[in-house]
C-alpha cells in the first residue's frame, strides 16, 4: 500500500476544507446552537425530562449525528464529485494507486471532517446543558464508525452524481428527514405504538439510540442491535464500492 499516494489525496482534502473553514466548521457549530436554543428553550419548557435525563441533554447526541450524518456525506460526496467534474479523476485513476487506495484517501479526509466537527459540537453542547458520558470510549468508537460508514455512503453519491443538484438529493431529502424522525429530539416510546413500530423501520433511529446509550446507558433500542445496524450498514457501503470500482461505474469516460 502506497501510504504517500493516500497521504497527498487526504492531505488535498483536508486543505480544501481550510479554505472554506466557515463553511466547514463555523456554520454547522452555529447550525447546532441555534437547534439548542430553539428546542432546549422552546420544548424544554415544556417537557422537563425524558427518561430521567433532562430534556437539553438528551437532544445532544441527536444533534451531533445529526451534524455528522449530514457532514460526513456532504464531504464524501463533493470530494469525488468534484474530480469527476473537472476531469482529474482519470489521472487519480490511471495512477499507480489501487482502488483501495483512492477510497481510504477520500473516505479517510470526509472521515477526519466529520469527527472533528463532532467533536467542536460535543464540546459546544457543554455551554447550553449538562452533559455526562458514561462510556467516553464507546461514545469515540460509535462516532468513528458512523463517520467512516457514511462518508463511504458520501463517496458513493459522489459518483452516482451527474450534476451538483443531484449531490443534494439524498442528503436534503432521505437523510435529513430520517434523522429527525429518528428519535433526535425525542424518544420513539413516547409515540403510539403503530408509530413507534413504524420508527423502528428508519435505520437513523439505531445510529442514534446506540450513539445515545454510550452517554447514559439508555437508548430506544439494545445496544447490540445498534452494533449490529451499523456494521450491516458499513458491509454494504463496502460491497457496493467495491462493485462500482470493478465495474467502473461512472468512472470510465
């Protein structure tokens, strides 16, 4: 494995997010408070606790996946996206790098990304509520593995992508949507029980509920459930990666 190769197209990456660090960092922080403002005020007046866990405390890891779902797939799909656009991805390609390569390159930077960010949240979310962790290492590891999976989900509709508008499809209209139906600011058992059922069809909701659980020890659905979606979730990303760069789909002239 050439790790120059991978280290330049990451390096690239991650100086392309500098220079739009507003953009990058400032807005989704900024983003983030103002959902604490509006939902921590506004709703928490009015509910006092969920579960035991007062109401801004639980909306935190919502918030953060929230902010790192979309983030993570934002920046996986313009870091290809863009090469495919100006051309260059042929020379990417006709590099001596393998498939594996360019994928841990680009993956890797939109990875680093949105776990920074999650991290700039987390640590914003300190100002508004308090905020324990009970399993400070899980919360890290869960993090870590939501970021790769769906900055590899990124990466992949940066190549499904046949314009800039299509780039915003999923993430504006899928994603977002099943992230706030997916127990963000709420818990699911507090629904009618058609409802509640229904929920558990939206994957978001086990992404968040595990996320959730390594805070305070709680969350919609086990633990191992949660694991378990996940790496189901990340085996598929990696099997149509693997499928797009055999077949090169969208990638051949």
């Amino acid at each position: 494995m050439r790790l120059q190769s991978i280290f330049t197209i990451y390096k690239a990456e991650l100086l392309r997010m500098r220079r739009t660090l507003i953009q990058s960092i400032v807005a989704p922080i900024l983003s983030t408070s103002l959902y604490f403002i509006v939902f921590g005020s506004a709703i928490g007046s009015h509910i006092n606790e969920i579960d035991g866990i007062g109401y801004g405390s639980f909306i935190v890891p919502g918030l953060i996946m929230l902010s790192v779902l979309t983030q993570s797939i934002s920046t996986g799909s313009f870091g290809i996206y863009f090469p495919r656009f100006n051309g260059t991805i042929y020379e990417i390609l006709s590099a001596p790098m393998s498939y594996i390569e360019v994928v841990i390159a680009y993956v890797g930077a939109a990875t680093s990304k949105a776990f920074l960010i999650g991290l700039l949240i987390l640590a914003t979310s300190f100002a508004f509520t308090p905020v324990s962790i009970q399993n400070p290492g899980l919360m890290l590891v869960f993090l870590v593995l939501t970021c790769i999976t769906f900055s590899l989900f990124g990466f992949m509709i940066g190549i499904w992508a046949g314009n800039f508008e299509k780039l915003q499809i999923i993430p504006a209209l899928v994603i977002t949507p099943l992230t706030f139906l997916g127990g963000s600011f709420y818990s699911i058992s507090m629904l009618p029980p058609f409802w509640e059922t229904v929920s558990l069809f939206n994957p978001v909701v086990y992404l968040i509920s595990g996320f959730r659980w390594s805070f305070y020890g709680q969350g919609d659905v086990s633990l191992t459930t949660s694991f378990v979606m996940i790496g189901v979730f990340l085996s598929v990303s990696l099997i149509i990666t693997h499928w797009i760069f055999k077949t090169g789909y969208r990638l051949k002239p």
